[in-house]
C-alpha cells in the first residue's frame, strides 16, 4: 500500500488524544498549550517518570477535569492497549524518550530501548487499535523527532526535510531509526502520521543536564561552566512554547504522511551562548558585569561531537503558517528569569531521588 501524501480537508478536529512524555519539559508545555486552547480535547499523559520526568512540571493543570496522567512505559504493550480501549484515542502526539547525548554516550541500550522499541510498540498498539475500531482513516500518530537525524553540518548550508539522514550519536541513531519504522507503518498499513523535526529547544522545565538550564544553575551558584571542547559547536534555539505552537499547527493541519522542520534561524557558538547567559543572569543577581567570567572552564570534548545544527523551517511556514512568536532575547530573558524565581523546583528534580533514579535505571545499560 504505497501513500501519497494529501493535506486534510479541513482543520482536524480531536477528542481523545494520548501524549506520551507529558511529564518531561517539552511535553508539558505541548499538554499546557493544548488544555488551553483545544476546549473539548481530552488528554492523557503516559510517562514512566524517569529521572527527566517531572509532575511538578505539570502542577498548574493537574485538576483539570480534561487531564489525566498515567504512570508507564510506552514499551507495556498491555498498558497501552488497555489505555487505548478505555480512552478511544483519536491522536497519539508522541514525544516520549530518552533525549541527552551525553547519556546515550554512556548508556546507548536505553536509547535504544525507548526510543526505537517503545515507538513501535505504540505504532503496533495503535495499528491493531483503529483497524479494530475502523476509524484508522480519522486517527494520526504525530511522531515528535529531532534536527539531529540529519547529522552535522560544516559553515554552509541548512538542514531541509530532504536533507539525507546521516545520525552519529547513540540518541540521535535511535530517534532517526524510530522515524524510519513511523514512516513504515505509514507506507505499509496506511497509518495516518506526521514528523516533525526541531531544533534544540529551551525554555522553563527543561532539566538541568542540558546547556541552557545547566549553566544558570551553575552561574547562579558560581560553580565552573563546563564548555565541551572549544565551545565553537553551534546549534539553532528555539522557545519551547513556540516549538508546542508548532506541534499544535502539524496536529490539526500538517499533511498526512508529511514531515516538517521546526526552528528559528537562531544560530550560536556555545561560548557565545554561554557568555550572553552569565551576562543575563549575573545581570538579574545585581553583580557588576563580567563577575562570573572566570568561571568558564574549557573541558574534554563529548565524543563524536557534531558540530552545527541548523534548520530550514520555510516548508512548515509556506504549507502551514507557522512562524516562532518572541525573539531570542525576550525568550532567554524570560527563561533565565524563570530558573531564579524557580530554584525550589530545581533541587526538587535534581534531588537525591533523581540520583537513586538514574543508578537503578541505567546501570549497565
Ligand atoms: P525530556 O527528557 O525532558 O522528557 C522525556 C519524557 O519522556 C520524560 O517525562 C520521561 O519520564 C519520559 N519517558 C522516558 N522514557 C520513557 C518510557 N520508556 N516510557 C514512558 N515515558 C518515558 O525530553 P524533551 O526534551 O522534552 O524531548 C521530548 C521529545 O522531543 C523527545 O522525543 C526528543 O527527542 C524531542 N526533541 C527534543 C528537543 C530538545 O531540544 N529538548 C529538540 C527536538 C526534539
Ligand atoms: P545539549 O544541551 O546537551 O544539547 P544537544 O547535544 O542535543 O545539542 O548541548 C548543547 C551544546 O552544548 C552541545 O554542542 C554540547 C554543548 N555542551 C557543553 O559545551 N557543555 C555542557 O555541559 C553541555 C551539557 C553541553
């Protein structure tokens, strides 16, 4: 069954719709946006809460009549079916996975694990669900995947949707090989899907492993800022909030079977990232500029480090509209704002429980 591809003929609209990863950073603000401007949708947040899930991401919604959470792992095939049966999805928005290099560096079999198995076992999950309930041709798998697929590019040039797929870490080998077997079920059994492809996000909730949070935590304390390298990888930002808007635009209007960059054109050296955060934050603490200059500290670079990341997002504006909403300096601004007015929340996720987590989770694998 070959599928071509074929815009829908008005907005879609949906009832029942499952999120997975709802609980980490960029899924909680998919569930807020959605809450919000969707009156009638119901949502239901499967996350098995590892170390990078959070509830207390979630804490402004939890009572809404229209939000559920449901404690697992996307690779229960019997948890999913069952969820399925009792919530008649109409939607599955996918963003459950295991998201930091650094991780997939030291443990490459969890990646695997989650981000290939546990996408297709939701896809099986879901195939077997609709051709029962017959409803496949209104249902969509909305697969949420990375720019880092594409590999790593030299000065010139930007990632497009046609951008041959060339992924060098573990994390991103797991996220392009969860795209390819998406794709399958789409060409195979005629499952109606969207990709979509971002960038690196930032924003508020995003747990402190990576750069962004990582570095305020660390300016904020004066502890030294670890910089991979030379710091002159170079990778393109985008607000998470804009990247929910995104995904909000492809579920209700992408083309079946389509596949759309998310980003900003929003490129930047980490060195220069990391000096314009100490100059924010040591702003907003009220120290005299270039206070925590010195804390920047050259180290070991991550293995196989791709060096730049940037994304043509010009398919998704032309067909969809779609357009980031803030700059970079107003969205850095308010993140970094968040971070000092957040600090409960910080140890909270970084707590001893989070450490207890992760030597359970991923010891040997
Ligand atoms: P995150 O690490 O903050 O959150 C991942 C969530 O998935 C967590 O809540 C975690 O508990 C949950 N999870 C992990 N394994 C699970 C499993 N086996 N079963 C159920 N739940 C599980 O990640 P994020 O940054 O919010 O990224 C979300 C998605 O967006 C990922 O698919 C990632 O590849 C993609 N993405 C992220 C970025 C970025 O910059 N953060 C950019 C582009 C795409
Ligand atoms: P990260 O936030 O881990 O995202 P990704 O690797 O998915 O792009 O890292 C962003 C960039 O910052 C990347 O080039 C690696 C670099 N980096 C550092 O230099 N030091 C750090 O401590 C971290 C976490 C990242």
């Amino acid at each position: 069954m070959s599928q071509s591809l074929h815009a829908p003929a008005s907005p879609r609209s949906f009832q029942s719709v499952l999120v997975t990863g709802g609980a980490g950073f960029i899924g909680s603000h998919v569930i807020r946006r959605l809450l919000a401007e969707h009156s009638t949708m119901v949502l239901v947040n499967l996350d098995a809460l590892t170390y990078a899930g959070n509830l207390a991401n979630l804490k402004d919604v939890e009572s809404n009549p229209r939000y559920h959470f449901q404690r697992g792992d996307i690779r229960d095939e019997s948890l999913v079916t069952q969820l399925f049966r009792e919530h008649a999805f109409d939607a599955v928005i996918h963003l459950a996975a295991e998201s930091h290099v650094d991780r997939s560096i030291t443990h490459p079999l969890a990646f695997l694990e989650t981000n290939i198995l546990g996408t297709a076992n939701l896809l099986n999950v879901a195939r077997q669900q609709w051709s029962e309930r017959r409803c496949m041709e209104t249902s969509l798998f909305y697969h949420v995947s990375t720019d880092e697929v594409y590999g790593s590019l030299g000065a010139e040039g930007l990632f497009s949707e046609t951008t041959p797929y060339d992924p060098r870490s573990p994390y991103s080998a797991s996220k392009a090989s969860s795209d390819h077997v998406v794709r399958a079920y789409h060409h195979t059994y005629g499952m109606p899907i969207v990709i979509s492809n971002c960038s690196n996000n930032y924003g508020s909730h995003q747990f402190p492993e990576k750069l962004i949070p990582l570095m305020i935590r660390n300016i904020v304390d004066s502890r030294p800022l670890p910089i991979y390298g030379e710091g002159i990888n170079i990778r393109d930002w985008l607000w998470v909030e804009d990247h929910a808007a995104a995904i909000d635009t492809i579920l209700h209007t992408g083309w079946v079977g389509d596949t759309y960059n998310i980003g900003g054109l929003n490129e930047w050296r980490n060195i220069d990232l990391v000096r314009k955060l100490i100059e924010l934050v040591d702003a907003e603490l009220g120290r005299e500029p270039g206070f925590s200059d010195s804390l920047i500290t050259f180290v070991k670079d991550r293995a196989g480090h791709d060096m730049r990341y940037a994304i043509d997002a010009s398919h998704l504006e032309a067909r969809l509209g779609w357009k980031p909403s803030i700059t970079f300096e107003q969205g850095l601004t308010s993140t970094v704002q968040w971070y000092l007015a957040n600090g409960a929340w910080l140890e909270d996720v970084t707590s001893g429980d989070y450490q207890k987590y992760y030597e359970q989770h991923y010891d040997n694998r």
